[in-house]
C-alpha cells in the first residue's frame, strides 16, 4: 500500500538515486558501524545502509513506517524505535555512533542542539538539511548566515557542506532548497569553555539583540574594563566575533561569576 506523505510530520521522501548514492559514498558505512538513521521514511537510505551494516538503528514517529520496517527487516539486521526523537535519549545507543538522516526541517535546529547534548559519544553525523539551516551552520563571522547556530556547533563540531539538493530530490517537493551536511565532533582538548552552559548564555545573549554593538547587547555583564581585559571592541556586534571570542567572553564572566549556574 502507498504511503501518503503527513505534512505533521515534516515529510519529503528522499527519491533521486543519484542524491542517495551520493550520500552514502559521503557516509561511507562499514560492516561493524554502529549507526542510527533518523527519518528513515520510505527506505532512501535505510536500503542502502542496511546492505552494508550487520545491524542498523532506526527512530522515527510514523508508526505505518516503523512498522513496514518491521515488516521488511528481522530485528536482527534492524532495530526500530518509534516514538518523538528530541526525546529520545541517544546514550542508550552504542559509543563511538554514527548518525545520519533526512532531517524533519521542521524540527532540524533543536535536533541539533539535542543531538549536541550526545556529542562525545557520537563519531559523525550527516543529515540532510534545508539549505539556509546548513548556511548558517558553516557560516563563518561577519556573514548575516552567522548567528548563535553557527557558534555553538562550530564549537562542538567541525561543520561541512557536502551537497546542495533541489526540490525535485523529493516527493513530495519541499518549497526550499536543502543541503547534506558532515558533523564531525571535536577533540576534548579543543573543547576550552569553561561551562559551555555559559558560553551559550553569553552567545544566546548577543544574538538576542544581533543589531546592537556588544556594548548594549551584553550591558549588565562586560564594562568598558572587561573589555579592554579581553581585547575586544565594544563596538563591534555579535556577528563579528569568533567562536575562540566567544569562549574567551565566557570564560572571563564564569571566572567573575557573572553567569548563571547551570
């Protein structure tokens, strides 16, 4: 029986066989892979996948999938698990996990920072995603793409554009353009926020107000000392400054125990 595609959901099933292959030579699966495929729709990589990995994870909320999956699969060679994914908790996985999935772009920007939550147990991540979303997830300072998004994964993650994708990828077509992106977490030695609870309250803070300089967007945490200390122009607004910036920022309020405990 076909499968009628349920705008709740978010769903855009992933049909161009020269996208899919794509993917997975980005993927690039190996037998004893522990992965887990979020929105495994109607198979797009779920086949591929499942032709190479000895045992393949699955989450999604459509229950008529999961269950054409079960169907489809022996629990042996695949695993679904159906149910909300910002819910679910991705340490009852195996270590060193590789995700990958076509993102419900409906709910793509707090995956990401649910799935940020996992990242030292997580060895990649490739999703595609709606364009704009993955433009401001590789977008460097200075650019309009460049928000609180684009710091807080970029400190986590190296962060790369692999693919652009047009709507005709799709059935059916979504209304935007969309992207595959790689997320590869970084080394702990990298990692040197002192709480990154506080360096996010610090970049949530900046972008609050992105039009203001520093100087009225972080009023009530930096003076004009704090930011002579830090080597930083007040004048500058939040989109100029550096991941490495924003730590420093942050580093220096937790220091002086300006931010809220976590």
């Amino acid at each position: 029986m076909k499968h009628i595609p349920r705008k709740r959901f978010g769903q855009h099933f992933l049909i161009d066989q020269t996208v899919i292959a794509g993917i997975v030579a980005a993927i690039r699966p190996q037998a004893d892979d522990a992965m887990v495929e979020i929105g495994p729709g109607l198979g797009a990589l779920t086949t591929p996948l499942a032709e190479v990995l000895r045992h393949l994870q699955v989450i999604g909320i459509d229950r008529d999938i999961a269950a054409r999956l079960q169907r489809d699969y022996p629990p042996a060679r695949l695993s679904v698990h159906t149910g909300d994914v910002l819910e679910f908790d991705f340490s009852a996985l195996p270590a060193n996990l590789r995700v990958v999935g076509n993102l419900p772009y409906n709910i793509s920007t707090p995956l990401l920072f649910h799935l940020a939550l996992y990242a030292e147990r997580i060895q990649d991540m490739h999703f595609m995603l709606q364009k704009e979303v993955v433009e401001r997830m590789v977008a460097r300072p200075g650019s309009g793409a460049y928000g609180r998004l684009s710091v807080m994964l970029q400190y986590r993650f190296e962060v790369e554009l692999l693919l652009q994708v047009g709507p005709d990828a799709f059935s059916p077509p979504p209304q935007v353009e969309s992207a595959v992106v790689r997320l590869r977490p970084r080394q702990r030695s990298q990692l040197t926020a002192v709480t990154e609870a506080g360096l996010a309250q610090v970049v949530r803070q900046a972008f609050g107000q992105r039009r203001k300089t520093l100087r009225n967007s972080l009023a009530g945490l930096l003076c004009a000392a704090d930011y002579a200390e830090l080597g930083i122009a007040p004048g500058l607004r939040a989109e100029n400054l550096t991941v490495a910036e924003y730590v420093l920022i942050g580093n220096f309020l937790s220091g002086k125990g300006k931010l809220t405990p976590n």
